[in-house]
C-alpha cells in the first residue's frame, strides 16, 4: 500500500513538471496607466496578439506561452519595481518598456536576472550602448532619427527661426539634443532651446514666447499629450508655427487632444508595418476586434515574432543560445525582414517623414 502511494506520489510529481514545463511565460511592460496609457495598450495588443497566433499554430518547442502584463507608468522607479516583478514570476523575455527611460533602468534588472529584453518603442541610444548583450530593440535609435530630423530642419527651414522644445525626459531630450547637433551640424543655429515641464494642462505662455520671438518652426522632444497641447494653444493664438516631432507622435491620441490643431504635423517614425503586405492578415484581425493596429502595436507584434524565431532556430529557450540566435540570423516579422547588430539594433533603420491629415497620419509626400 505504501508502495503504491509512493508511486502515485512520483507521478503527480512528474505531472506538475511537465505541467510547469508546458508553459513559457514572457511579459510586456510599458505604461498601462496614466498620460501614455494608449501607447501602453498599443504594445500589450501586439504582443497579446502575437501570443495568440503562436499558441494557435503550436507554441514555442511544443510548449503554451502565456503573457504576464504589467504597468511601468514611464517612470524609472515604477520600471524597476515592474522588471522586479517580471522577474519574480519567471519570464523568460520582456516585450518592452516603452519608454526610454524606463528601459534604461529595468535592463539592469533583467541582466543580473538572465532575462531576454526586446523593446518595441524605446529610442533612446543608450539602452544599447550599456553593452547588455541581453538587450534589442526593434526600433530605430534618436541618433539616427535625429540627424533625419536635423537634416529635414535645415533642408527646409534653414532661412526661418527655429525653436527646439523638449520635455527633459531620457527620450524627449535626447532627440532633442540628437536633431539640435544634426542641425548645427548644417551650420544652422536655432534661436531658441528650452526645456518645458511635462504633464502641465496649459501652454499658452510657452507659446506666447515663441510667438514673441517670431518663431516659424518648433521641433519638440517629448510625447504626444504635450505636443499636442502646445500646438492647441498656438492655433487658439492664431498662431501657424509648423509643429515638427519624432516617434512618440504615432498615436491617434494625438489627434483626439489637438483637435484640428493636428493638421499638417509633421513627425518621424519607423515606415508603417501595417502598409507591409506580411502584415494584412494581423491588420485585419485588429481591425474586426475594432482597435486600429497603429504606433507601436505591430512592432511589438515584431519583437514577439523575432524571439520566437530566434528560440525555434536555436532549438532551446536558454538565454545565450537565443540571444546568439538573434545575432546570427534574420527574421520574418509583420515589420518586414529584420536582424540585430552586436549591440542589438537593427541593422537598418527607416525612419520615415509622416504628416497628420484628416485626424489620421500618412506619409508625407
């Protein structure tokens, strides 16, 4: 009898592995709350999405993959607490964070934790420059969204004042900083660089100064809600300064915020994945669930693909065989064919010019 009991005891035993083993749990971070909350939806969708179809057609080496979401808020100390978190639930990836200075952060995290990182949004160069050979990103770096940007300024306005406003974030400042070198670089100085306090409900007395200063072209650093506060009060101002940003204007909140004012805003941002052919089906399951797979939804449907491919190429979910995986092949994703440098950006990067018309972005033509 005991015999028997012991025997059944071995089995469950046995059953509970292969039961824990049957699952492979990864997690997606950004800001699922507050200011940035639809850019956070626009990454939990992608990757809730690219779950889904890799569960349907199998999983990963045979095994479920379940997505543990949680909420950094963009915040450095809330990034850290969330990795901590990911970390205490036994991902094996995170798909995220957004923001850079999220990212930055949290990826000290996750390498002392031997935890793949791939983020869908943070452009930021230094999140790869760390040297962290745990960390990719499949977005385009500020240093190169920059130099379009700066070139853009000067190529078009290089006889007219230009101001460059940022938010004094990791990522607003350092594009900032990255378009302000790039234009200098063309031999054109701009008349005004400042920083702005983020989060504030008004900015009629930021744009007053420029109005002041005659002021034909604001470069701004920084995210959407803001950006598309101050083009709001310009216009309220009768006020027609070109307003021209980067990546973090992808979101159709945007438009909701600034109204009208949104017309002719002209921004960077990776070329539209939901343009790629590869992409249709994806697209159209986004849209019978009635959410527009814009901004950064299908990149993070990407950097779900890209491990996936790298784990079944490698044939094991351990953490150097994937990341030399990632390093040595190329990957078929809704973004096209991608691969990773030694840092962990992309090889090519495609920063595209795009204007807001109509309440919704295209490209510029």
């Amino acid at each position: 009898m005991h015999r028997i009991i012991a025997v059944a005891i071995v089995a469950l035993a046995a059953a509970c592995i292969c039961s824990a083993r049957a699952e492979v749990l990864i997690g997606v971070s950004g800001a699922m709350t507050g200011k940035l909350a639809w850019i956070g939806e626009q990454g939990q969708r992608g990757a809730e999405m690219a779950v889904a179809d890799i569960n349907a057609a199998g999983g990963v080496l045979g095994q479920q993959v379940r997505l543990i979401t949680v909420d950094d808020f963009c915040d450095p100390g809330q990034a850290v607490a969330a990795a901590q978190k990911l970390v205490a639930d036994g991902v094996v990836l995170v798909i995220g964070h957004y923001c850079s200075g999220a990212s930055i952060p949290a990826s000290e995290v996750y390498d002392a934790a031997g935890i793949l990182q791939i983020s869908p949004g943070s452009t930021n160069p230094l999140l790869t420059e760390q040297g962290r050979a745990n960390v990719f990103r499949v977005i385009g770096r500020d240093d190169a969204q920059g130099v379009v940007a700066g070139n853009y300024l000067a190529d078009h306005w290089g006889d007219k004042k230009i101001a460059i406003l940022h938010d004094g974030t990791t990522y607003g400042r350092g594009l900032a900083d990255e378009t302000r070198k790039q234009l200098n670089k063309r031999g054109v100085t701009e008349a005004i660089y400042e920083a702005y306090t983020p989060a504030k409900n008004d900015y009629a007395a930021e744009v007053a100064v420029l109005q002041a200063a005659n002021i034909a072209v604001l470069y701004v650093g920084g995210y959407h809600t803001e950006a598309a506060l101050i083009v709001r009060a310009a216009r309220d101002r009768g006020y027609t300064v070109q307003l021209i940003s980067g990546d973090a204007l992808a979101t159709e909140e945007f438009a909701l915020i600034a109204g009208s004012a949104a017309e002719g805003t002209h921004f960077t941002f990776p070329a539209d994945p939901r343009r790629n052919p590869e992409a249709a089906p994806v697209v159209e399951r986004f849209r019978a669930e009635n959410f527009e797979p814009a901004g950064y939804t299908l990149l993070s449907y990407s950097a779900v693909q890209a491990w996936q491919q790298a784990v079944e190429k490698a044939g094991s979910l351990e953490l150097q065989a994937v990341i030399a995986s990632l390093r040595s092949h190329q990957f078929d994703t809704v973004s096209g064919r991608i691969d990773f440098d030694d840092k962990g950006d992309l090889t090519v990067q495609n920063w595209v010019w795009y204007v807001w018309k109509g309440g919704e972005y295209v490209p510029l033509e």
